[in-house]
C-alpha cells in the first residue's frame, strides 16, 4: 500500500469538492470549503494540535498544493462553521473502508476531562463558558485509571480494522448500554439488533452491555476481568444454531 500524504489528500480534496455544493464567490475567500475540510485532515495527520505551527509547517510542505493559506482566526472560524460538513464527509470518507460492512464492531468509551479540582469547576461555572461547557459537563468515574473527573465521556463504534462507525460524546452519567444501543441504531446494519452476527459487540471490562457477561479473570489473578465474552440470551441460541 502506497503511503503518500500528497495522494491522500489530493483525493480527500477531489471526494469533498465533488460532494460540497458550490457556493457565490467571494472576494475575501482565499480558500473554498473543500480547501478548508482538507487542511484539517492534514492537520490531523501531520499530528499538529496548535493551529498557528500547522499553517506554519503547511506553507513550507504544502506550498505545492495550497498556494494561498488562511490567517489562523480565518482558519479557525471556518472550521468551526464546517463542523456538521466534516462530520457528514467523515462517514462519507467511511465507506470507502471495507470495515464498513463489518458484522463485527468494538465499543469503548473514554473520559474527557475538562477539570478535576473543584476550585478549576467553580472557575469555569463563573466564566463566559458556563453554557458552553460547565451546563453540559458532569461527574463520572474512569476505572481505568480509578479516580474521578469532571468533563465528558466519548463512546466510539469502530469496526475491527479501525473504521469509525459511529462517535458520540454524552454526559459521564449516561449509561453505556443505553448510549451503545443509540449508536447502533444509526450504524448500517446487515441485519436486526438481535439474532444475527451484526449484533455481536465487543467491549472491555466497565461497559454494561445487554446480553453480553464477562467471564474469566486475568492471568494475573487480579480483579481486572478478561477481554473474553460470553454471549446470553436469544443471541446464544442464534449463535449455536449458526455454528452447527
């Protein structure tokens, strides 16, 4: 498999300039939205978080293919009016990805903290991102790592080749069977939720999913529970019918 950024992107521009509707010009526009969708995947993958050393590193590496770069408050504020649009051209890009037949998907989740101290909580409820983030934000627990946090909790539905089938960031509150089953109501599916091998979903200890129990411990003889599943319910019946 050839591994050449230039090529990636090159076809990530061409899919999301054919998909984008064409818009009026205008004149203060350097750049169009496809330009816009572009620069983030590269920025992404060049692993640059800071928007100010990307479009630094990108006039000097991709000067070939962007001859005219946004100030970085242009590039931010087009990107964050493109959100809905990357999204879309996330699962459109999906597709492409033989994962996205997968019957087989992985669900995990993981914190996002935005604060641990509770002086850091009260500081960000009296700020100008109250209805931003404090209104939204909520306690939770991370087992992995045994310790609380104030923030979010991002549940992810991946095929098992990587692809993403489906994101969602919720309240740390809500529970994991209930946010996994909404996921999977929006992912394509080859079948029902139940009786089927597009229904099987594997997970790691922590993640309360129904019909599906933990057994076995690990070699360690720790309390951390084997990654090793046992299917019950309607499913086991549907499995072992297929099976024989």
């Amino acid at each position: 498999m050839l591994a050449d950024l230039d090529l990636l992107l090159i076809a990530v521009f061409c899919t999301a300039d054919d998909l984008l509707p064409e818009k009026a010009k205008n004149a203060k526009r350097k750049i169009t939205d496809a330009e816009v969708v572009t620069l983030c995947v590269a920025q992404a993958i060049m692993g640059i978080p800071s928007d100010q050393r990307f479009l630094a590193v990108a006039a000097k590496r991709l000067c070939h293919l962007f001859p005219a770069l946004p100030k970085r408050p242009g590039f931010h504020k087009r990107r964050g009016r493109l959100t809905d649009t990357i999204e879309a051209l996330i699962a459109e890009f999906a597709r492409y990805s033989p994962g996205w037949d997968d019957d087989l998907l992985l669900v995990d989740s993981t914190p996002v903290e935005c604060a641990r101290s509770r002086e850091t909580v009260k500081r960000g409820g009296a700020s100008s991102l109250t209805d931003a983030i404090a209104d939204a934000a909520d306690y939770g627990y991370c087992a992995s790592h045994s310790r609380y946090f104030w923030g979010f909790r991002l549940h992810g539905l991946f095929a098992c080749d990587g692809t993403p089938r489906a994101l969602q960031l919720t309240s740390p509150k809500d529970g994991e069977r209930d946010v996994c089953l909404q996921m999977l109501a929006r992912v394509t599916r080859t079948g029902a939720l139940t009786g089927r091998p597009a229904s099987w979903n594997s997970s790691d200890r922590g993640a309360s999913l129904r019909h599906v129990r933990p057994v076995g411990r690990s070699r360690g003889g720790g309390d951390r529970e084997d990654r090793t599943h046992e299917i019950t319910g309607p499913e086991a019946q549907a499995h072992q019918a297929e099976n024989q």
